[in-house]
C-alpha cells in the first residue's frame, strides 16, 4: 500500500455498506491492511458473559474495513486524494495531498 494512513486521518468508505460515508481512523492494522473507522462499518455483538459482572443485550463495535476500501480525505482541500510523500530539506518525510499540493497532518 503507496499510503502511510495514520490514526485520526478522515477517511471516505469506497466500497461496502458505508459506502460514501467519511469517518476518523481510529485503529489500523497495516500488517493485515485492515482499518477501524469511528462509527462506521458497525456490526452488533452479543456481550459476553463477564465473570462477576451480569451484561445483557447487544453492543456495536467497528469491523475492519480493508485499505483498498478507503481513500484518505484531504484536510486542505476536502477531496479523497492520492497520497504521496515528500522529502523536506532536513530529510523528513512527510505526506502530500496530489489534488492541491498540500501537506497532510
Ligand atoms: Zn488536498
């Protein structure tokens, strides 16, 4: 994968049933190219049975969705953009909007 997503990125859902929806990274997997969107692609669980703690009924929790389902969103311009990287004088690396040029932070 040529983008270095990172926790907090706003993100747009490509595929799915989120689909269209934008949402704030809250967890990534890259090793598994799995990505834990806030409030989206939610499914239900059934609380378990905790020792000494009595829960009932259900709960949502955010499934993964897979990396090639989501596009990051541009903070400058507010467009799912291509990413790229840029390396700055003193030799950091850092992430580059290609729709408006703009570094993403
Ligand atoms: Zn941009």
């Amino acid at each position: 994968m040529a983008f270095g997503i990172r926790r907090n990125d706003q993100v747009l859902i490509t595929a799915g049933k989120d689909r269209g929806k934008r949402g704030r990274v809250i967890r990534f997997e890259k090793k598994k190219n799995r990505v834990y969107v806030e409030g989206l692609n939610l499914v239900t669980r059934h609380l378990g049975h905790q020792r000494g703690v009595r829960q009932s009924g259900l709960t949502t929790q955010e499934a993964p969705l897979d990396m090639s389902n989501i596009r990051i969103v541009c903070p400058t311009c507010d467009k799912p953009s291509r990413i790229g990287t840029r390396i700055l004088e003193d030799g950091s690396k850092v992430r580059i909007c290609k729709a408006c040029d703009e570094v993403l932070e």
